[in-house]
C-alpha cells in the first residue's frame, strides 16, 4: 500500500491503549492530515506503521506488540506541544 493513507489514534487514561479513531485513503487521508494540522498535531509518517494500524477497525485498540512504537509518537507529540507552547 502506497497510496496516499492516513490513521488517527487516540489515547484515554480511562482506556487500556491507545485506540484507532479515522482511517482514510485519498481526499479522506488528505483531510485526516488537514486537521492534524490545524490542531498543531504532529504527522509520523511511518509507512509500515501506517499500514498496519490502516489494516485494523476504528475503534480498535493498539496492539501490545506496538506500544513501544506508540509510545514513543505519543512522547514525541507532548514534547512537540511543550515546545510550542513556549511560543
């Protein structure tokens, strides 16, 4: 898969892992991105990552044999909006 994808995840502290929450190819991909963006949310562009999470359901919960990787975007995403705070 190639193609223009996107997924979004989402993490509660009242839920056991983080959880997929949009999914999209093309224009949807493209808009998932978009408001990224406009809520100063910082893209990973992992392909295989991608990928993987794409072939899960929304709703679903991550996988445990990916939560060092997650967690490690989920870091960089804090220390990203600390930083941007500061300004």
């Amino acid at each position: 898969m190639h193609e223009n994808v996107a997924v979004a995840m989402k993490y509660n502290r009242d839920k056991p892992a983080p959880f997929i929450t949009a999914k999209g190819r093309g224009w949807v991909a493209e808009r998932i991105k978009e408001i990224a963006r406009q809520e100063g949310i910082p893209l990973n562009s992992d392909l295989e990552l991608v990928e993987f999470l794409f072939s899960m359901e929304i709703g679903s919960f991550i996988p445990e044999e990916l939560y060092q990787v997650v967690a490690e975007i989920y870091a960089f995403v804090v220390e990203m909006q600390e930083e941007y705070e500061k300004y």
